[in-house]
C-alpha cells in the first residue's frame, strides 16, 4: 500500500541567500529582523531630534526694548528711558527689537509709558499731540480747580475761565468762558501747594485768552461725564 508523501516545506529549493528572513520564535512570535530593528531605531531617533529641533526653535529669545522708567504721553523718549531684555516672544506679540534703540529716542510717547513694559511700535510716534489749528496753553491748576479724577493725555476737558476781580468792570460782570480741550500732558503735582500744570490743545483763536486768564490763575477744568449727560 502506497504511503502518502509529506508535502515539502515552502522554502525547499529557494536559494539559502532570498529566504525569508523572519523566524518563528519558540513562543510562536514572529521576531523582527536586525535590519527592521535597525529601522525603527532611526526612525525613533528622528523623531526625537525634530522634536527637540522643535523645541530649541520656539525657546529662541530675542533682544526687544522696554520701558526703563516713567514717560507721559507726548513726551520725547529719552536714552534712559529705554532699556533691553530677551524674551521669547510669541508672534502675536509686536515689540520694537533692542537694535533699533538709537531711532526710539526722540520721539515721543503716544500714550504713557510704564516701567517694565514691552514697547510696541504703537507706543512711539513721530508727531506731537497738537494738531494743525490748534495752540499748547499751560495752565497750572490748585487742587480745588481740578477734578479728583484722574486725568491723562488724550482726556477731553472742558477749561472754564473768568475775568476775575482784577478786571475792569464790563469784563468783571461777563459770563463765565468755557472751551473745550484736549489733555496733552499731567505734570507732576507741585511738593508745597499741590499745585499741577497742564497743557492743553486748543482752538487757535482761543488760546491767547485763555493763557492769559490763566496766567492770573482765572481757570478750572471740568469733565464731562462718560456718557455725555
């Protein structure tokens, strides 16, 4: 009686250098190859390095410029108001690079300028705050002619005069004056008196009158309120 004869394995008559490289472990896993292996670990490695690439990127700091001390707004940016730190900073973020210092000093703040602070390029202009048709008046101001509120550069004002007891007798019994102004500049309050002097923008025609009253101390400012009631 003929036997039947055991199929032969897959692999016979393959040449030993194109059979399959896989085995079969003894646990019944197939294990990978030395040259799998080697693959894995390059791609492993790859992507370690780009993510610590990645990182060194976002972790970049660059030199910006920042407020050193106290600036009103309208007031020329001088060397020691600036000073400069690395920071890494987000693109969103706008700051002036510290290289571009020597082009910030000279020109004036746009808004005041606080200690500590990134400085944006929104923060510096070129232009003074009085506009073509308008005159600078100082006027300095006790305590009791300004409002407790604080005032800052941009504020509008109403500045009320009056030709005071010196005057002769028609100006004497006029009516009060008032015009209306833009805050240029707070100055500091005066140590003995309290006393603190303000400028402001003016209509043009309306500046003289206004300097000289205050020069005789015949002003008070007054706010409105926020809604204009």
């Amino acid at each position: 009686m003929k036997t039947k004869q055991e199929a032969a394995p897959a692999t016979a008559g393959v040449p030993e250098q194109i059979k399959p490289v896989a085995t079969v472990s003894a646990r019944g896993g197939r294990r990978k190859s030395p040259a799998m292996l080697a693959l894995s670990a390059l791609l492993i490695a790859g992507g370690a390095g780009g993510g610590y690439l990645a990182w060194e990127k976002t972790g970049e700091r660059t030199p910006v410029l920042v407020v050193a001390a106290d600036v009103a707004a309208g007031d020329v940016i001088e060397e020691g108001d600036l000073a400069r730190t690395s920071v890494s900073l987000d693109p969103a973020v706008k700051a002036i690079p510290a290289e571009l210092r020597e082009k910030v000093v000279g020109k004036r703040a746009a808004v005041p300028l606080v200690p500590g602070s990134l400085l944006s390029p929104k923060q510096v202009t070129d232009r003074t705050l009085v506009r073509p048709g308008e005159q600078l008046v100082g006027i300095s101001l006790k305590p009791s002619r300004l409002p407790a509120t604080r005032l800052s550069a941009g504020d509008t004002v109403q500045v009320v005069s009056t030709p005071g007891q010196a005057a002769g007798d028609e100006e004497a019994d006029a009516q009060p004056d008032m015009v209306e102004a833009r805050v240029v500049r707070v100055g500091p309050k005066a140590e003995s008196g309290g006393e603190r002097v303000l400028d402001v923008a003016v209509p043009k025609d309306r500046g003289p009158l206004l300097a000289a009253r205050a020069a005789n101390g015949n002003v008070a400012v007054v706010v409105d309120a926020a809604d204009g009631s």
